[in-house]
C-alpha cells in the first residue's frame, strides 16, 4: 500500500522535532518551513502565506496539506481549503503542540500565569540583536537590553522609547519556562535559555517536551479531538468550544429563479 502523500507547511519553530519525526514518519513527507518572523506580522499577512501555500500545492502529488500551526493571533482563521483537505491542530499555538496537549498548555498556566515559554527553535531563531522574541499574538517588539546599541541605532530619544515599550512587554512576565524536546544542541539552547531569564529577574524551569502530537501529524493519524480536518472548498472559522476551530462550508448560492412569465 502507497503511503499518503502529505505537504506539512510548518513554522521553522518545529524544524529540529520535524527533522527527528521525518525519519519514521507514516506519510510520505514534504515540508515547506515558513520563518518565524512571521509571528510578528499581522495575522493576516501570516494567512496569505499560508493560503498561498495550499493554493500551490498540486493534488497530483499529495494527499492532503498539513499545517504545524496553532491558532496563533487568528492567522488560520479564513483560510480556505481548494482541491486538497488541510489538517490543522486543534492548538493555541505551538507551545502545546512542543508540550503535547492543549490540557498540558493551559496547565502550566494556571500554574503560573505570567509564563514567557520558549524552546530550542524559539532560542535558535532568535535574532542577534534581540534577547527575546514576543510570543504569538503579542503585538510589542523583542528588543535589545543594551542602551549603548540602541542609542548608536536610533538615537537618545528613540532608545529611551523602546526601552519603556520593552518594559511594558516584559513586566508581566515571572517565569521562563523551556520546553525540552530531543534534538540536536539541546543543552546549549537550555543555557541560553536560563541565562535569558537570569538576565530578566524570571525564575527558571525546565518543561520535558512532548512530541507526540506532532508525531500524529507527520503519520497521518488525525483524530477528531486533536486535529480539523477542512474538506475541500471549506474554510476555517473559530468554533468557541474546546475544539478552537471547525470546518465552515461554501457559502449556499440561493437556486436561480426561473424568469416569469409574461403578464397577459
């Protein structure tokens, strides 16, 4: 039996977990990354690219196009499926796709509901002259914390402006909270991790990782309750329940009405 052919278009945050999973993985696999700066867009920039993705995507080859996304800041909201069905998880965002459970997500927090999460494609990707990278659905920008360089980049003024925007991003924030999976240069992210929080006057904690959602993913096992399977022609729309999203049909087109017949 030929194994079905999935196009996975996928945040480059899960590119280490998605190169572990690609060596076992059930369906036959092609993955397109996207960058993760795309967080940082409006929501609907992030969903014209992914649009695109599966407007391109040729049936001839694949079976169906999966997306490693969450809800993140509504970006899959009014996508729509054309000629192939789109898989998408039934997550927030990626953070408990990396955990392996929305349970697991909103677990940690309320254990601690000022929680800056990050794991090793947050710390891989983050630029060189930021310390942090907002999260999905944040609209502040990561900053440097020198002064010196923000002054030599854009003047007195503006650094003391994105100093205090800066502020106002972080000063909710208690705990870093790094999701642990098994990929490559693990223990050199978890440092970079722990001294981010150091840095910031946030406890550290350690969070194992959990690859099996994403697993599913890559093997085709799309159960009702973690994944949305969108037929084709249907779009995404939020659904306001646990399960985020649903599959929202064509809009009807009323039947023609014969013309009349001419009055006597």
């Amino acid at each position: 039996m030929n194994r079905p052919g999935l196009l996975l278009v996928a945040c480059r945050v899960f590119e280490r977990e998605l190169e572990t999973l690609a060596r076992t993985a059930q369906c036959d696999l092609t993955i397109h990354f996207v960058e993760i700066a795309m967080h940082e867009r409006p929501g609907q920039q992030l969903r014209a690219v992914l649009q695109d993705e599966i407007n391109a995507a040729p049936e001839e080859d694949f079976d169906a196009i999966g997306l490693a996304y969450g809800v993140c800041n509504r970006a899959l909201v009014g996508l729509k499926a054309r000629r192939l069905p789109v898989v998408i998880p039934r997550a927030h965002d990626c953070l408990g796709i990396l955990l392996g459970s929305t349970r697991r997500y909103l677990d940690e927090m309320h254990k601690e509901a000022g929680t800056y999460f990050q794991s090793s494609g947050w710390i891989e990707h983050l630029p060189a002259d930021r310390t942090l990278r907002p999260l999905a659905g944040t609209s502040a920008p990561g900053l440097s914390l020198n002064p010196d360089e923000l002054i030599a980049k854009y003047g007195e003024e503006a650094a003391q402006f994105l100093l205090a925007e800066y502020a106002k991003f972080t000063q909710h924030y208690k705990r870093l909270a790094f999701i642990a999976t098994p990929v490559a240069h693990l223990a050199e992210r978890e440092r970079k991790a722990a001294e981010i929080a150091r840095q910031q006057g946030w406890t550290f904690e350690r969070l194992e990782g959990d690859l099996g959602w994403l697993r599913r993913l890559v093997d085709g096992e799309w159960n009702e309750r973690e994944f949305l399977v969108v037929p084709p022609h249907h779009s995404v729309a939020l659904s306001y329940d646990d399960g985020l999203i649903r599959a929202e049909p064509p809009a009807a087109h009323p039947p023609e009405t014969p013309n009349a017949p001419p009055s006597p």
